[in-house]
C-alpha cells in the first residue's frame, strides 16, 4: 500500500511539474495599435485596431483560416472624444462589408455607428468567401475633445453582449471565448505654440523686472 501511494504521489508531482513548465494558452487579442496617443486641444487621432491570433508568437498573427466575422466596440468619455461620421471616420476591410448575407445566424449586415462615448462595427464574409487573412480590423478617424493636461483611457468590448457571436471562422465557429482586449490611453498637450509663446512671455516678463530694477 505504501508503494503504491508513493507512487501516485510521485505522478502527480510529475503532472505539475510538466504543467508549470508548459507555456500559456494562447489566447486571440484585439488590440490597439497604439498603448497611448498623443493629441492637442481640439486635434484629430486615427486609432487602428489590430488582430492577434496568436499572443505567444512575436508579431501579429492572423486567424490560420482567415477571420469569417467581426463585431466590436469603442468606448470613451463621451466629454472626451466623438468620431464624427462613423460611415466615412471608421474603415473596415472590404472582406467584412459584403452586403450579400454573412456566414454567421442574426443581423450581420455591414454595420457602422457612433454616438456619444462609443463607436461600434460588425461585419461578415459571404457564404461563399474565403476568410479574411489580414490583422488589421478597422481604422477610425477621431477627434478629441479634451483641454490640455488631461488624459482619458479607450477601451474595446464586443458587438454583440447577447448569444449572437462576434468573431468567427469562415466555418461560422465562434472564437469570442478566445478573444481578449486591449486597451489604450490619450493624453491631451499643448499644442507647440502654446509653449513658445510662454516662453517669450518668460523671457519678456524677466527682461522686464531685471531693466526696472537697473534702474533702481
């Protein structure tokens, strides 16, 4: 009985030993293509969303079979930033704007919206089509609505919070189980001529108390 306890025991050390030196999972992730952008008061940023397949390879890896559907959300303070006109400020491939009925059950149609705080798209491959073999998911065109010295943060979710699923294979298998997101920052600074002009307003103000106190 003792052996056969040993035993057993020395297996299960061997299972976790081989478990903690296996690597991770992969997992897919949806990313930015930037962890922080950089506007003025009033300026305009592009934020390009990215695919990764595989997060353990270096570089972007795109789905081994092509992505058949996409469907993801923006959100931001709605004080911050807006996106103007989602139909020309957000671009998806044209693998996901076919409007001939996609691969996956519900409303797929090429989707594009904004309001205030969120920006959404979805979109799918005909039945017929191969799957998209690309990373980049959409391009958006935004515009930023906060004063200098602040910053606010951008973060992605899914389309879809109900059974629909929002990426996919082109054999219509959902991979949102798989999926994880990214996240980004926006910091707002002067814009550079508000530094010059400090900086002469500096230099003027010195030029100043020191001729006035020559004087004294």
């Amino acid at each position: 009985m003792g052996v056969v306890r040993r035993g057993s025991l020395f297996w299960l050390a061997v299972l976790i030993l081989v478990a903690s030196v296996s690597p991770a999972a992969a997992r897919h992730l949806v990313m930015f293509d930037q962890e922080e952008y950089t506007v003025s008061p009033g300026g305009s940023f592009q934020v390009k969303l990215n695919f990764d397949w595989d997060t353990v390879a270096d570089g972007l890896q795109p789905c081994p079979d092509g992505l058949g559907a996409l469907g993801l959300r923006l959100t931001f303070g709605g004080s911050d930033a807006r996106l103007v006109d989602a139909e020309t400020d957000v671009v998806m491939p044209p693998a996901f704007t076919t409007t001939e009925g996609g691969i996956l059950s519900g409303d797929n149609q090429p989707h594009r919206d904004c309001g205030a705080g969120w920006v959404e798209a979805r979109g799918s491959i005909g039945f017929l089509d191969p799957g998209y073999d690309g990373t980049l998911l959409a391009t958006l065109d935004l515009e930023n609505l906060a004063a200098a010295g602040t910053s606010y943060d951008l973060s992605l979710g899914f389309f879809h919070t109900n059974s629909f699923a929002n990426f996919a294979t082109p054999t219509a298998d959902t991979l949102d189980g798989d999926i994880t997101f990214g996240s980004a920052t926006v910091t707002v600074v002067p814009e550079p001529g508000t530094f010059a002009m400090a900086a002469l307003v500096c230099c003027f103000i010195c030029g100043w108390a020191t001729s006035r106190k020559r004087r004294h």
